[in-house]
C-alpha cells in the first residue's frame, strides 16, 4: 500500500478508552471498526476510504489492514487496491449466526405474516446505531426495498428501530437518544415527538407505528421480541408501501397480528434455547453503550 502524510494521534489520544478501562485494547479496538466499515452496500473499500470512514490516520489504517490481511480477516486485490473481507470473517459470521440457533424457525413466520399483507417482514437487533437486520421475508407483490438479511436501518427513524427504543426503560431511552444526538439531526425535535408519540402508541397497543419516517411512502409497525432467561431483545418489523400499508390498516390488522406473533414466537424460541442452554445466542446487552467507535 502506498505511504502518504497523514495525521498521527495526539498525544493521549490513542489512549483516551484505555485511560477509562485498562482491560480495553484500542489496538484492538481500531481493527475490528475497519472490519465493521464493510457492508451488503460496501464491499470493498480503499485505505483512504476507511480512514475517512472511521477517523483514523491513514498510517494507521494501514498497519491494521496489513495485520487483518496477514490473519485472512481481509482480502486485497493489486489492480484495484482495494479491500474487501475474507474467510475469516464469513466463518465468524457462520458462528454468530448458529448462536442464534432458532433463525430457521423464524422463518416461516416471517413468511407468513409477509404474504398475508403483501409486505417485507424482518427480524433484528440493535448493533449500535442502527438494527441488523437478521432474517427478512419479502411478498413477491412487493416492491423491492433493497434490504435484506445483514442490512442496517437506523435506530431512531425506522418502525424497528422504535420497537427497541419501547424496549428500554423512560431513563435508558433519553439516554440513548441523547447519545445517538437525535435532536441536533434534521428534523430532530419533530423526530422526537414522533418518538414519543410512538411509545405511547406502545405502552396503549403493544406496537410501534411509523409511517414514512424511515423511508418515503413506506409505513411499518414493529414490535419488541422478548424470549425468557435471555436479557437480548429482538425485534420484529413489517413494513410495505403507505398505498397497502395505510395507517388505519396497521394499527387495526398489521399490528395486532405482529403483536400476537411476537407472543407465540417469544414461547417457540424460549422452549428452542431452553434445550440448547440459557446461554446460547445472547448475541448483545440492550444496554450497549456507543462511546467506543474509533
């Protein structure tokens, strides 16, 4: 990889999540946000590309994507210079997904609440800022959203994205919504009242309704997946063009039959992880907190 001038950390800088938590590795750290820059949308990336992605000095980015190469994390090709993941990931990816242990069984539900109002249904979790989205089952009626299994949404705009921000307590959700700087975005404080409004919506209908805040002319409704002995919340999602999916649809139909499918689906997969052990497939804390990014 060519050399170029770029800024080093200041000093302390590079320290700054040490100097919080001796047990934390920024090195460490630093090396799985270049992994975390690749997506569905973005698979493969230049260093200067990464570097401007994750704040990093490109120096650094460097070394790191030399240390991720040399260990099959990353794959580089000469003629375009660029980077993409390797096997190392996809068998990380592999791990993760049997943790799960009970996607296969979402499927069919996923499926069928999906033909039945023509939409797209999803199952997620938060990562961070946003929702992976895990499982996702289209109606062949419609439209093409772009979005699958391993897609991002946002947190504070989509319908699934509100589902966990129900799932929280009134104090841990001011907190992450301060975090996630939702009042300084466009839009914010009408964001936010949408936000409140939607957890009144919840704590009447144990539901989430979003229309067109995510993406234009697309509603949704979304719902918290709670499984017993595991503290990680799941989230459930359909959505489908605002033409089908009116508002009055999905508060009267849509929602009610999401809420109640959250309800089997919470007793299948409890009964599903109560024989693999109380463990298997806590795949992240509710409580997460965003600080570390860099």
């Amino acid at each position: 990889m060519p050399k170029a001038a770029a800024r080093e950390p200041k000093e302390g800088e590079a320290q700054e999540d040490g100097a919080k938590d001796r047990q934390f590795v920024t090195a460490l750290a630093r090396g799985l946000e270049i992994l975390r820059c690749f997506s569905l949308n973005r698979r493969e990336m230049t260093t200067v590309e990464i570097a401007a992605m994750t704040g990093l000095p490109q120096p650094s980015v460097w070394r790191l994507s030399h240390t991720l190469i040399e260990c099959g994390y990353l794959l580089s090709d000469p003629a375009s210079r660029k980077l993409s993941v390797g096997p190392a990931v996809l068998a990380l990816g592999f791990a993760a997904l049997g943790n799960l242990g009970f996607a296969d069984a979402v499927n069919p539900y996923l499926r069928r609440i999906a033909e039945r109002f023509g939409g797209a249904a999803s199952l997620g979790l938060r990562e961070r800022d946003g929702v992976l989205l895990l499982q996702r089952w289209q109606a062949e009626t419609m439209l093409t959203l772009n979005l699958s299994a391993g897609s991002t949404v946002s947190l504070s705009r989509s319908a699934i994205g509100w589902a966990h921000l129900a799932a929280l307590t009134e104090k841990e959700r001011a907190k992450l919504l301060a975090e996630l700087k939702v009042a300084e975005q466009e839009g914010g404080p009408r964001l936010l009242e949408d936000i409140a409004r939607a957890m009144a919506d919840y704590a009447r209908d144990g539901f989430v309704v979003n229309c067109g805040k995510s993406q234009a002319l697309i509603n949704g409704v979304s719902v918290p997946l709670r499984v017993p002995g595991r503290r990680t919340v799941y989230l459930l999602g359909c959505a489908g063009a605002a033409t089908d999916f009116t508002e009055a649809k999905i508060r009267a139909e849509v929602g009610p039959a999401l809420r109640d499918m959250a309800a089997e689906l919470s007793v299948l997969i409890g009964d599903i992880t109560a024989a693999s052990g109380p463990a298997s497939g806590d795949m992240a804390d509710v409580r997460r907190p965003l600080a570390r990014r860099k």
